[in-house]
C-alpha cells in the first residue's frame, strides 16, 4: 500500500506494505438471497483484489458498483474509506469510515483506520478517541493494532509516557514477531524522545531482530550513537539503512548523517 500514500504516513503507522495495521479479507459471496447483493458481492470481492495491488480507481469503480447494487454493508464502507484514503481523498475516506460504524457501532476495524486517517491530518485527539472507540469492542480481533496507533497520537502530541503504555498494552497482546517489530521501533522512537537512550537503543536491536530488514530501525539506532557519542557505530547503522533501502526517506536522511558524522576538511 504505497505510492497514493504520503511520505508522513509511509513513515508513522501501519499500511498494508509498512504498517498501518489493518485487515483486508475477501468476503464469503455465499448464501446469498438477491441476484443483485450476489453481484454487489463480487463486485466488492473484485475491489479487494485491485486494492491488494495497488490499483485504488480501479478498486474504487467496483466498491462503487457494489455499493450501487447491494444493501447497506458497513464492510464495503470500510473498504471505500481505504480506497479513498490511499488517493489521499482524506474527506471522502473519513466520511465512508463514519458510514461504516454508523451502521455497526462495533466494527473496530473501521475505528481503527479512521483514527489512522486522523493522525495523517495530525488531529491528534480524534485520533486517539477513534482509537479508544475500537478498544471499547471486547470482541476486537486486533487490539494490539489500536494500542499501536495510540501510542503514535499521543508521541505526537508530546505525551511520551502515554505513549509508551501504550506499547506495553500492544506488547501485552502477544502480537506476531512481524508486528512486534513495529511495536519495537516507535516503543525505542519514544524513549529516545524521552531521553533514554540506553532504552531505546535495546527496543530499536530488539526491532531489528525480529525484522532485520526494517531499515527505518537501522536509522533511530544510528540516531542513538549519534547521541551517545560513537560515531563509528552511527555511520555503520546509517549505512545500513542506505544499503537496504537506497531509494528511501530513510536513506536520503542517513546520507546527510554521514556526511555531519565525516571529518570536515
């Protein structure tokens, strides 16, 4: 999930391909009564398909035509509120997201990502109630999800130990290595914030364990010995990043490190 994605949020949170976290499933088109709510099925089913590859308008025509076709379906609201959110038709998202728990105050799903639409307008406090409302669901799949996200909106808005209990409370879920991984990176993100560094420093290798790919990690790590005074290990995380990921946000920003970290001439 990325080129209709802003460079902001490619950064901050779970998306399909980094982290957003979210859930897209193709749904059962089985049992159904109406000949148009089967057609409105598919239609939504073929959706899903295009989204996974990155094709939104073409994704967006087929929730469209289901939409046109079927009954009301708080599921294919959700998955119009992604769609548009990926265009970076924020508005439009926001208010397919609003549709979608109208029609089912549970649906923590569609909470969730409505507050991830919110911290991509950096209105934090939305953000966090969105969140909140998708915790209130004791049947909620993927708490750890929320816990994630919260964390994010409340580092932003400057409240680190908010933050960070959040992390704990996503740790707590016993989530899968690769979204621990995640967890990790922003839990030693804020804690560098916060001014401990040895701290942050453990998360951020924890991180890299559990995902030794994930080159934003490399980056913080480097930010740490920048630091901590050890050059050496700085520029050895720096180049890390530019190895894994030399087209990047990350990379250009490791570049620049490097060359603060080289001996002026």
């Amino acid at each position: 999930m990325r080129s209709d994605r802003t460079g902001r949020s490619r950064k901050r949170i779970f998306s399909v391909s980094i982290g957003i976290w979210i859930s897209i499933v193709f749904f059962c088109t089985t049992g159904c009564v109406a000949v148009n709510q089967e057609e409105a099925d598919s239609h939504m089913n073929i959706g899903v398909a295009y989204m996974q590859t990155g094709k939104y308008n073409s994704a967006l025509k087929e929730f469209l035509k289901a939409e046109e076709l079927g009954e009301p379906n708080p599921k294919l609201h959700y998955l119009l509120g992604i769609a548009y959110h990926r265009k970076g038709l924020n508005e439009l998202a926001i208010e397919q997201m609003k549709k979608a728990v109208d029609l089912d105050s549970k649906y923590s799903e569609a909470y969730n990502y409505l507050g991830v639409i919110y911290i991509d307008l950096e209105k934090w406090d939305l953000a966090i109630e969105s969140f909140e409302k998708a915790l209130a669901n004791i049947l909620y799949d993927t708490p750890a999800k929320a816990h994630y996200n919260m964390g994010w909106a409340y580092y932003k808005k400057g409240n680190y130990p908010a933050a960070l209990q959040q992390y704990e409370l996503a740790r707590a879920q016993n989530p899968e290595p690769v979204d621990m991984s995640f967890i990790e990176k922003n839990w030693g993100i804020v804690l560098l914030a916060s001014g401990r560094t040895a701290e942050a420093l453990k998360h951020l290798q924890k991180s890299i364990e559990l995902m030794p790919a994930l080159a934003e990690s490399y980056y913080w790590i480097g930010q740490c010995y920048v630091v901590q005074k050890n050059p050496e290990k700085a520029k050895a995380a720096f180049q890390e990043v530019i190895k894994l990921e030399p087209e990047s946000e990350w990379s250009e920003k490791s570049r620049k490190k490097l060359e603060e970290l080289s001996p002026r001439r």
